[in-house]
C-alpha cells in the first residue's frame, strides 16, 4: 500500500509545503525508531518528547518526507517538509487517507466515560456476533477481528495503528466495531479522521486528574467526541449522570437516552439482585443476566439501546444479552470445586469504581455471608485516591486486605501508608496489611469461611505486577484460584 504525499494532505491544513508533494510515501510514522525506506515521518510533540528533535534520525532511516510544526533550519534536498499548525491532528487524518479511510465504511460505535466503557464496548462486540454479525472490539483488555484475538497496548490505540486495525477489521469483513474511548486519546488527537456513527457516554467521576490536571478539563477531553459528532450520527447517554447532558451541549449528532431512573428513551430496571446475578426489567421486558450489580444494569442497558439505535430486533435482542458474560476482569467470577467461597476479581481502581463494586456485592449478600476485600493503590498515580479508596473498601467490608497493586516506581510500603491514612482506629482493627500481593490473596482465601465473598480489586484483567519498571508476570484470576484451591487442600489435611 502507498500513496503519494499530495493525497495523504487532501483533509490537512497545511501552512506551506518546500519540496514535491508528488513523492510516494509507502508508510506512516510518528517514532523515529519505526521509520523505514520511504516513510512519511510526522514530527509530534508528545508527552515524553519532542518528535522534532528527531527529525535527523528519521531522515537517516529513510524518511523521504516529513510533517511538522516547525520547520528545521536546514532543509534537506530531496526531501519534502511540510508545516502544519498542529502535527498530532495532521498525523490522524494523515493515518485515515494512507489507509483508505476505513471508519467511513465500518458502523464504529465509539464509548467514553470513567467506568463501564470495556463491558459496554465487550457487551455490544459479544451481541453482535451471537447475533450472526462479524464485529471488531478496540478494548483495554484485547483487540479482536472476528473471533480472532490479540493483546491491546493501550485504552485506544495510536493514531497510525488505530486505522491500521480499523482497516484490518473492514477487509476481515467486519460491519460493526465497538471501540473505547480515552480521554487521553481524545486530548492527543489519537481519533482525528476518524468517523464514528454512533457515541456512547457512561458516566463520569474523578479520574486520570494526575494527566488532565482538573475535572474540568477532564470532562472537556471525553466531550470532545461528542463535539466531534456528524449530523448522521447518534449520541447516547446515560441521563442518570449529570454531565451526560454537558457531553451533548455542542453535539450536531441525535441524542438519545437511557437511564435506570430519570426519563429516558431507553429506561431499565433492577428487579432483584445478588453476587450470582440479577433480574432486569429492559424496555418492559423481563430478563435474567449472570452480570451483578446496579453498574452493570447500565452496562446492560447502554449495550441494549446502541444495538437498537443500529437497527437490532428487540426480542432477539434481549435474549441474546442475557446470556452474555461481559468482559475480562470485570466482576469475573472465581470458584474452586468444593468449596462455596466465591471469588471475584475486578479492574476496579478508582474510589468510585470500587464502592460501585463493593455496594454490588455487599447489596447481593445473604445472611451470615461476609465480604472479604484485597485492594491496594496503583504507584506514579494521583496520591488524593489512596486513603478514600481504603477508606471505602474499609466502610463495605468484614474483612480489609491492604496490598501492593502495581508500585511502577514507587515503594509499594509508602502506598500502603497513603492508604491507611484513610482508615480510622476501628476500621484499622478489621484491616491486615501485607505487600506481597500474592500472599495477600492467598491469606483471604484461608480466612474466608463457606459462603464468604472475596473481591480483589484494582488489577482485573492485567496479566502482570509493574515493579520498578520490570513488568512480572502476574494474574489475579490464576492467584485467586490458586489460592481456593490451596484453601480446599489445607481443609482436607
């Protein structure tokens, strides 16, 4: 696949342009160290580093153009440079035309919020296929085409890699594609070029304030995609959550609802519920789901109203949802043959998102059940969540397991402190505190009585411990099942 430089500038705004833009580009990159013979290398400015500075290098590895911002003082004969006024924003729509354009072809539903995002995004890819419609998810847990699966390195992924995949997906012979959305994706202009049918908002809560420094402006990223929005598209919110209405102020897209408890063009119900499931009432029909939790009927309801929107049955929709599993690491359940200690395991990192789980579970106990929880704080991360989050796990909990999540560069016992700042001499009497994750999850399992419910927290479907910047291998599901399964050995001793 090539293109010339002149087509892949058609959608940029471009500031001036020394050299010729008849120049065969024959591939896309923003990283020096990814440059190849006869490359377009657009100089970016990230996070991390500035990509002008490495103009040279790309040059040498065989960049015969380049995008920037500036332009270097020496110009180069025989290669082309462009200036723009914005390179990340050139770079998507760069990435769109090199491919073909791909979203154009694909009904891409695209799903922002703080929590709910991958089971949303996982519902509606798993719907669809058991529908009899071949689907493409671009998830925190994994990417599939079909039913092929492959590991995903970021929320959403670069610009070059995320058209790259949706192209992938469209000659795979995929119709839909449901994709989350980051708001680090959206400030970094990862999704410009990109057209969405369809826009999913699940709710908001404080978040990721270490990057966007205030909710604010956090709130102002995630409606980005929304402002974004074409006049054929729909908007969907969960009317619920005040800012739903905010995301949807500057939106050219139709706007539809739903809710569990305002007005809503989609409205759901919780009949009943406990840690194995719950009975829904969707659209005035009734339904079980093995999904547990007040969150999840939104997950559930938001799945319901986009495949509605795209078109679905009612019926066969909701029969299908009711068997649906929801995503990795999600509310995951964990049992041991032989024993009636259920283990859960969630991605739950934030204060909101763990006593969103908590309540869940706690709601869904019978009596003389207890609720164990293992949870710990994610290192080089915002500090303010640690005590709450300890001090929510503390308010819903019989027993409180403080542990290591993932310390990155930090000392793992400081996070610890952090967090039993938040806990009170009462709340400190029913807490162990114990750094090796691992034997954190295995002493819950031995103080766990049948009956009993264990939530490890934070990690979900990650499949490693970051530590100092070593990435050890490490799976909560496996420890959990390990650990119940060691419980049963002991037992029987």
């Amino acid at each position: 696949m090539h293109k010339t430089l002149e087509q892949l500038l058609t959608h940029v705004p471009t500031l001036q342009v020394k050299g010729s833009a008849d120049v065969s580009i024959e591939g896309i990159a923003f990283d020096s160290r990814a440059v190849q013979e006869g490359d377009l290398f657009v100089a970016v400015r990230g996070t991390q580093a500035d990509g002008h500075r490495f103009i040279p290098q790309a040059i040498s590895a065989g960049a015969v153009a380049v995008v920037c911002e500036t332009l270097p003082e020496e110009l180069l004969e025989g290669i082309s440079f462009v200036q723009v006024s914005n390179s990340a924003l050139a770079l998507g729509k760069i990435a769109s035309a090199f491919y073909d354009w791909p979203s154009r072809e694909l009904q891409l539903i695209g799903i922002t919020g703080t929590n709910g995002k991958t089971t949303t995004a996982t519902l509606l890819y798993e719907l669809f296929m058991q529908l009899g419609y071949k689907a493409g998810l671009i998830s925190t847990v994994e990417n599939r085409i079909g039913s092929l699966r492959e590991p995903a390195t970021h929320t959403t992924p670069d610009a070059v890699s995320l058209q790259s995949l949706l192209a992938r997906m469209l000659d795979a012979g995929c119709a839909y594609v449901f994709m989350e959305v980051s708001s680090h994706a959206l400030e970094q202009q990862r999704l410009a070029g990109t057209d969405f049918s369809g826009a999913v908002f699940t709710n908001l809560t404080h978040d990721h304030l270490d990057y966007h420094g205030s909710f604010k402006a956090y709130l102002k990223a995630k409606k980005k995609l929304f402002d974004e929005l074409l006049p054929k598209a729909f908007a969907l919110i969960n009317t619920d959550d005040k800012n739903g209405a905010v995301m949807v102020q500057n939106t050219r897209a139709k706007v539809y609802r739903y809710g569990l408890r305002q007005m809503a063009d989609f409205k759901g119900k919780v009949l009943s519920a406990d840690v194995h499931g719950m009975e829904l009432l969707i659209d005035g029909v009734e339904l079980h789901s093995p999904l547990s939790g007040e969150y999840n009927a939104y997950n559930l309801l938001a799945a319901y109203a986009t495949a509605r929107l795209l078109g679905m049955e009612k019926e066969e929709t909701l029969t299908a949802l009711s068997s649906l599993q929801g995503a990795e690491g999600r509310m995951q359940k964990v049992r041991a043959e032989g024993t009636s200690v259920l283990g859960i395991v969630d991605y739950a990192h934030t204060p909101d998102a763990l006593e969103k789980v908590l309540s869940a579970l706690r709601a869904g106990l019978q009596k003389g059940q207890r609720l164990l929880c293992v949870v710990g704080a994610g290192g080089d991360r915002d500090k303010a969540k640690r005590p709450k989050m300890a001090a929510i796990a503390a308010a819903y909990s019989d027993q409180l397991i403080l542990t290591s999540d993932n310390p990155r560069s930090e000392d793992p016992n400081a996070i610890l402190q952090d967090m039993q700042a938040g806990l009170s001499e009462e709340q400190m009497a029913k807490t162990l505190v114990i750094s090796d994750r691992r034997q954190a999850i295995r002493t819950a399992a031995q103080l766990a009585r049948e009956g009993d419910v264990i939530l490890l927290a934070g990690k979900g479907h990650e499949k490693y411990q970051d530590i100092k910047g070593i990435k050890k291998p490490f799976d909560d599901v496996e420890e959990l099942s390990k650990a119940l399964k060691t419980r049963l050995t002991k037992e029987g001793a």
